[in-house]
C-alpha cells in the first residue's frame, strides 16, 4: 500500500523482465538490473544481451538465465517471447544499447505488444524521437525513460515546493554537471563506454551535451516545470582528433522568463559525477548536489537557511513514497534509478490489473521528456555551429 494505492490490486506476480543490451563489459546494463529487482517486484528472465550471439550467450551464462531465453538479436527475442503464454514471457523490456539502435529496438517491442523501459537519450534524433512517440500512442504501452536523477527523494521534495508555490516565481536556473573521465583519448585505447560516447555514427550530434548536458536539462524541467525557448551554445573539443564536443557551455531563456546556465563538460580535471542544480525564485532559493543526494538546501532572502533530507515526515508524499530506509542512513544512485523502475512497473500492473494509474505511480520520465531532450540536444548542436547568438526550441 503507497499513499493510498493498493499497486498489487488485481495482480500478483512479478513483472518478467527481459534486457537488450548490458552484457558483459557493459556498465548501465548491471545497474538497470539491480534497480529494476531491488524491491523484489521484478524478475530478469531473458535478454539478447550482445550484439554478437556467441557474447550474447556467454552473458545469460553470467546472470544465471535459461540458455532458452538468451537469444543472438532482438528480432529473435520478438518472435520468440510473444509466442509465450502470459507470466511466463516478458512483461517488459529494458533497452540499453548505443543511442543509434535505441529507436529500431523500442519501436518493434511496442508494436509486439511489450512495454519499454529505454535509457536515454532516447533515440539518434528528433525525427525517430517525434516517430517513437507516435508508436507509444498507438500501443497503448508504457513507455518509461531512465533519467534516474529524477528519482531521488530530495529531488522529489524539490519539485513539490516549487509547484506548492514555496520559491514564487521562478528567475534562473544553474544547472551544471562536469565529469573529467575523458581528459585523455581513452576511446582510442578501446575503452567502451568512451569509445561509442565519441562516435558520431553511435552516439549521435552530441557527445558531452547528448550523454550528460541532457540530464541537466531533464532535471531542470523535472523540478521546475519550465522549457526552454531559447538558447546560446558553445561547444569545444578540447581532445585533438575527437570528432564529437567534451566540453558545452549554454545560455538558457526559458518560457514565461526565467534564465538560465547549463554547463556540461567531460574534461573537467578531477572531476566525479558533480551534477548541482539551483533554482532562485522571487521568494527562495533551492540548492541540490547528486554527490550529496541526501541534503535539499532552501535558502530564505530575510532568515536562516533550511536543510531538508529523506526518511523525515516533513518530506512531500512523493519524497516519502521514493525512499526505502530510515532517516539517516544514505540512499543512491541505484535505489534513485529503481525508484523509476518501481514506478514505472507500479504503472504496468495497474494497467493489468483494469485500474487508472494514479498520479504518483506515473511519477516517472516518459517519450514526451525524450522528444523534448532530442530537440533540446539538436538546438544545442544547431546553436554551437551557428554565427546567430539564439536559436529557438522548435515546438514538439
């Protein structure tokens, strides 16, 4: 029971998870796993987990799966889990596969029936994006977007003052997330998470401002509510040779008047995971830091600054639904990418179950929040290659 909703109403079993995408080698493949079964609602149980078939193998191996469900593609998945009786083929799929292949793959398990969960960016362009978009429609499936920094509690807490009025309207917006992992052309020495990021043919227009400048983006929307109307991007590649940007610095106007910076950049020395974001209104102030996620600071023109942090009864309901343990004991970046999965499968059970998902189970980023971060990524690289200083946000 969550608030009032009974999301096991009607339909008692584990969802059946299967994964394209996340073998071995792979980084974000493990953490959608243990996000999605953290709280034991989730069961991994099938995968074409390479690109090669032979790899693909060798990891269900890895994850304990029946050698029956590991399949060599995608397609073969398809034909191969539809078939299936229900509750024992797949209820969903996780995509985590390079940004070119994101579209082909999520379109064809929609039309086979299956809900979507896909990391991000969601697809290679705006124009697969408007396309993916109009297949979720049609399906009538959930569709579920991985921008995890969205799922933790204080992020959560954030969003709810600013929509109950508590920092008045809304003036600038500073968003920031600097990382220094590619200092060095590791790619070229076959580092994998480097070596697809930097490839234009994988991962697209965007490297830094695609991988982590959209994060930004989507948390700022998260929070605020507010989109951009325009924008003023400077791209820099600082690594010879790199065909892509490690560095984006972007000047933001937002509808309705608000400003905002967005600064993104792999080649910040020294550098972890630093995404920070401060949102100053007429009335207040809010300050968060993913690499001290516990603490939401809210800062006051005329009085003492507050600290708001998880587990506490003070917390919004939403806050209250997204964290696990007690007051004082640190929730992450796995338990805030599960907070995504939990919803976003809360959702598919209520679906199956003949009942409306409620608000707070629909609490996750959806294709509408991927077409907005591909426009906002094709804006950011139009605006760095243009002489002109703004260039709108096309409507979506």
């Amino acid at each position: 029971m969550v608030s009032g909703v009974d999301v096991k109403s009607g339909f008692n079993r584990k969802l059946k998870m299967g994964m394209v995408g996340g073998g071995r080698g792979a980084f974000i493949g493990a953490v959608h796993r243990m996000a999605a079964t953290l709280d034991n609602g989730v069961e991994f149980t099938a995968g074409a987990l390479s690109s090669t078939p032979e790899k693909s193998k060798l990891s269900g191996q890895d994850y304990y799966l029946d050698p029956g469900r590991v399949y060599a593609n995608y397609r073969e998945m398809i034909d191969k889990e539809k078939s299936l009786p229900e509750g024992v083929k797949i209820d969903f799929v996780s995509v985590v596969t390079p940004n070119n292949t994101h579209f082909e793959i999520a379109r064809a398990f929609l039309e086979a029936g299956f809900n979507v969960i896909c990391d991000k960016p969601m697809t290679f362009n705006l124009k697969e994006a408007l396309e993916l978009r109009d297949a979720v429609k049609k399906s009538g499936r959930v569709f579920a977007l991985t921008h995890n920094y969205t799922g933790f509690p204080m992020v959560k807490q954030a969003r709810s003052m600013v929509k109950n009025g508590k920092l008045g309207k809304i003036n600038k917006v500073v968003v920031e997330y600097p990382q220094g992992w590619l200092l060095a052309p590791i790619e070229r020495d076959g580092q994998k998470q480097a070596a697809w990021r930097t490839d234009p043919k994988q991962a697209g227009a965007s490297c830094c401002i695609g991988d982590i400048g959209t994060h930004c983006e989507n948390l700022a929307n998260y929070i605020t509510g507010l989109e951009i109307d325009e924008l003023c991007a400077d791209f820099t590649t600082f690594i010879k040779g790199r065909p892509l940007e490690d560095d984006g610095n972007i000047l933001l106007h937002f509808k309705g008047g608000a400003r905002g910076i967005l600064y993104a950049s792999q080649i910040s020395t020294g550098e972890e995971n630093g995404l920070y974001i401060r949102i100053y209104g007429e009335k207040a102030a809010l300050k968060w830091r993913e690499e001290d996620p516990n603490y939401l600071y809210v800062f006051y023109p005329d009085k003492p600054f507050e600290v708001y942090k998880p587990g506490n009864g003070y917390a919004c309901a939403e806050a209250q639904k997204n964290t696990r343990l007690p007051a004082g004991h640190p929730e992450g970046f796995i338990e805030a990418f599960a907070n995504i999965y939990r919803n976003a499968t809360d959702t598919m059970r209520a679906k199956m179950a003949g009942r409306k998902p409620a608000e707070i189970e629909l609490d996750f980023p959806d294709v509408n929040d991927g077409v907005r971060g591909m426009a906002f990524i094709e804006t950011a690289v139009k605006s760095a290659k243009s002489s002109e200083k703004w260039v709108k946000m096309p409507t979506v």
